[in-house]
C-alpha cells in the first residue's frame, strides 16, 4: 500500500469514526491548518518531488478544558505553529498571532486553551514530509515507489488553527 491510500485510508477511517460516534460524544474537536499570507511555492529540481506531511490515526484532538464549561466564556481561538521533525514527531510548538483567523498577540487566548491544543499536538504523529529524487527518465508518482528513487525525510513547520465555543452548554472545538 502507498503513502496515499495510507493517507487516504486515515481520512477514511476518521470520517467512519467521526460519523459513527458523534451521536455520543460531549464534545466535537476539530483544527484546520493555516497558509500564511505571500507563502508560496518552493522549486524544485525536475527529478525531485516533496510529499506534504500526512497525520495518522492517533492525533488526538484538542479537548475544551472541563473546567471552563460552565463559565460560558465567548469564543477563543488558539493557533500553533508545530513542528514535525523527520520521524514525523512534533517535538514543539508554538502561539502564532497576528495572521488572517488567529488572535492579536496583545488579546491573546485564555491560557487554558492555548494549554489544551499544545498538550493535543505534543502527542500528533505524521509520516514525516519526503524529498524523492527519481532518476533521470523515471515518472514521479504519489508515494516515492519504483527503483532507484531516493528519499530524504524532512522537518517541516506547519500552523494549525483550533476554535473553542460553547454550544448548548457543551464545549467544542472546530477548525
């Protein structure tokens, strides 16, 4: 199996899961990643392709702290920037502010939430992002597979927005 139907494979099961436990979950959670305003794309030779990191099964959500359910609190977001090193780990992240759709760094989230999406993402897993170099001739493809391909893991910053609300007194969190 190549890294796409593996990925799509993960996309699959999470909507599988999401649909079929939704009925009994307190709380929904979801995040969306963040393209940074005058991003653009990288070269690359003709012979080399890169694979975006692609997240597993077992990223756990953020959840919305229980203890400031009750306090109907309006709407935070958080945003994280993570790292995703070349085993695909996330051994830090850290508050972006300042960009289209996060908070300004002078009104930042409650320190609660920035506490429960950066706990969330320590424990995130992803096959890690990939350089292939093919060989002169060969088709590139969506997984890096056939012969004499080499390939490179990479770290890899990314940013993640995650929103916090309160809907019919349940917390949520949605990206």
């Amino acid at each position: 199996m190549g890294r796409t139907e593996k990925a799509l494979g993960v996309a699959l099961s999470m909507a599988l899961v999401a649909g079929c436990a939704g009925k009994h979950l307190v709380a929904e959670v979801d995040a969306g990643l963040i393209i940074p305003p005058m991003s653009g794309a990288v070269e690359m030779p003709e012979n080399q392709q890169f694979l975006f990191p692609a997240p597993v099964l077992r990223n756990p959500p953020p959840v919305y702290p229980e203890a400031l359910v009750g306090l109907a609190l309006p709407d935070q977001t958080v945003c994280l920037a993570i790292v995703i090193d070349e085993g695909g780990a996330v051994p830090s992240s850290s508050p972006v502010f300042d960009t289209p759709d996060c908070p300004r760094s002078g009104q930042p989230p409650r320190a609660e939430f920035l506490e429960a999406a950066s706990k969330a993402v320590a424990d995130w897993e992803f096959l890690a992002a990939t350089i292939c170099t093919y060989p002169v001739g060969a088709t590139k493809n969506d997984d890096c597979a056939g012969d004499d391909v080499a390939t490179r893991q990479v770290a890899v910053k990314l940013s993640y927005r995650f929103r916090f609300r309160l809907v019919d007194g349940k917390g949520i969190v949605e990206r």
